[in-house]
C-alpha cells in the first residue's frame, strides 16, 4: 500500500513542477513572436537597374537582398567561374550600395559561387583572386558577406569515383578554404559556404565536417533545404549545421529532380522547415530564390503563411 501522508518538501516540490510550465510560456512569450527577416535573392531580376529593383521592391515589403551583380547596370555574374571586374570601381560600388540604401533596402551578402575545387593550381589561385576582389567591391557598398559554393568540376576522363569525392580533392578544399578564410579574415568579411547534394558539400554531415576543418569564424553556412532534400531529412539539417547556419534560401525541390523551383512548388515541407530555423537559428534570415518578378509576390506569401502555421 502506498504511503499518502504529504511532506512538506514533496508539496514544495510539486508546488514547482506546477508552475514550471507557466514559467516557460512566460519566458517565450518574453522573447516575442518568431519574425525573421525575409529578402530576396536578385538572380532572378536581370532586367531590372539596381534603383529599379530597389523601388519594386520596397514597394512591396522587401527591405534585404542577396545581391547578384545580374543587373542591367552591373553584369559581373558569372556562375562556377570568374568575371572581369577592372571597371568595377569603388566609385560604381558605392553608387550601387546607395540605389538599395536610399530605399529601405540592405545588401545582406553578395552571391561569388567561384570555382574552389579545380584541379589546377593557377585557376584555384585566379578564383581565389577573384574572390577577394569581389570582397573589396562589397566593402565599398558596405557589404561584409560573400556566399558561394564549392564549385563544381568535371574531368575529362570519368573516374571511377566522382571527382569531388576523390580522396586527394578533400584535402585540397579544406586547404582552399582555409585561404578564403584568410581572405575573410583581412577585409573583416564572412563566407557562408552552401551544400548541394550534387557537389562536393553533398550532406549536412559533410558539410559540418568541412566547417569545423576549416575552423574559422569568418566561415560559415547558408542551408538551403531544397539542395539536400533528396540526401538529408530537415530535422537531420539542422541537427547537423545548426550552430554554423547564418543565412537560409527560401527555394523548393520536387524530389528526385535537378531542377530547384519556387519555394510555393516543391516537395519540401515549409512549415517544418521554419519551425526548426526558429529553434536552431532564430537570427538568419531567409532569402527567396529562383523567383523573378512574376513570382516572388507568390513565393512570399507561402514563406509568410508557413510562419503563421509553425
């Protein structure tokens, strides 16, 4: 038979057990509402001038982006390569930086995705090299962080193990990266370096490992969900590079697909997908993707009602 009789530190200690629950609503309701910032990505709007996009999107909310120079003012993106920026001068920068400015608008970060992982030593170099004159474009439009992948390279011969899972090539990057880092490091910028599952960075485990061999706080992460649904279940994501994500792409992924879409079209889960960026990293901001100027409003209200169901 169980003893009923009720001591003092027993009523004491359910007295706290009671009130812990109210005690944590309070303190979650303290921290407010989850409201991240939401920007877009400017690949999508290459027909714009940079003052131009700044207006529209102003006009309807939009006061971040993640700048590539794919405007009609400022044609310097090249995809897994490297442009000629000799004209790109400070003066030009910083008259790029106030389009956006005098509108309500910040640069988060500009879009490099250079190629890190070529065999050569002289192209790697040249990347490098480019890399660093974009971070100096970006300090002169106030702009401290630079997103990229890994790049991507095909050799002529296929081997028997794809190239950038080749033994050699890990060390190599992890090398490489470390010298951005030390780019990073001398004009006070961030890298946030983004996984696709069809490159090098191609799980959020491999991902993680690269980070902490780099070891650098200007080296971070930009998660794209969309780019390892078809490897990495979310909760495995965040699990893995919580710490390290300082930025999301808002996109989607039908599964078993190459192609990314909107993020109101795809296979991923967005209501799960922004639960967990509020638990894991309630700073980063999310920038849509692969929308232009006939979808975006589209895309946006699906990010906004994915928060208001999470």
């Amino acid at each position: 038979m169980l003893n009923n009789r009720i001591t003092r530190r027993s009523a004491l200690l359910a007295g706290t057990m009671g009130a812990l629950p109210l005690m944590l609503s309070s303190s979650a309701s303290a921290a407010g509402p989850y409201k991240p910032s939401i920007g877009m990505a400017t690949l999508g709007f290459g027909k714009f001038t940079n003052e131009a996009l700044a207006e529209e999107l102003a006009a309807n909310g939009i006061t971040m982006v993640q700048l590539f120079l794919n405007q009609t003012d400022s044609k310097y993106w090249k995809y897994n390569g490297r442009s000629d920026l000799s004209d790109l001068t400070a003066a030009r920068c910083a008259a790029i930086g106030d389009a956006y400015r005098t509108n309500g608008v910040e640069i988060h970060s500009l879009g490099v995705y250079t190629n890190l992982i070529h065999p050569d030593e002289g192209e790697r170099a040249a990347n490098l090299a480019y890399f660093e004159a974009m971070m100096k474009a970006g300090t002169a439009m106030g702009v401290r962080t630079f997103i990229t992948e890994a790049g991507h390279y095909e050799p002529e011969k296929t081997e028997h193990v794809a190239y950038h899972f080749q033994d050699a090539v890990w060390t190599q990057m992890v090398a490489t990266g470390k010298e951005l880092a030390g780019l990073a490091e001398r004009h006070d910028a961030k890298v946030l370096f983004e996984p696709f599952y069809r490159g090098f960075l191609a799980t959020a485990k491999r991902m993680k490992l690269f980070l902490e061999a780099i070891d650098s706080p200007r080296v971070r992460a930009l998660l794209d969900p969309a780019n390892l649904l078809e490897v990495n279940d979310l909760e495995e994501m965040f699990d893995q590079l919580g710490p390290w994500i300082d930025c999301f792409h808002a996109k989607n992924r039908k599964l078993h697909t190459a192609n990314g879409v909107a993020a109101d079209q795809g296979d991923l889960d967005y209501v799960k997908f922004v639960s967990l960026a509020s638990q894991h990293a309630p700073k980063a901001p999310f920038m849509l993707e692969y929308v232009g100027p006939d979808t975006y409003k589209t895309a946006l209200a699906y990010l906004k009602e994915a928060l208001v169901k999470m």
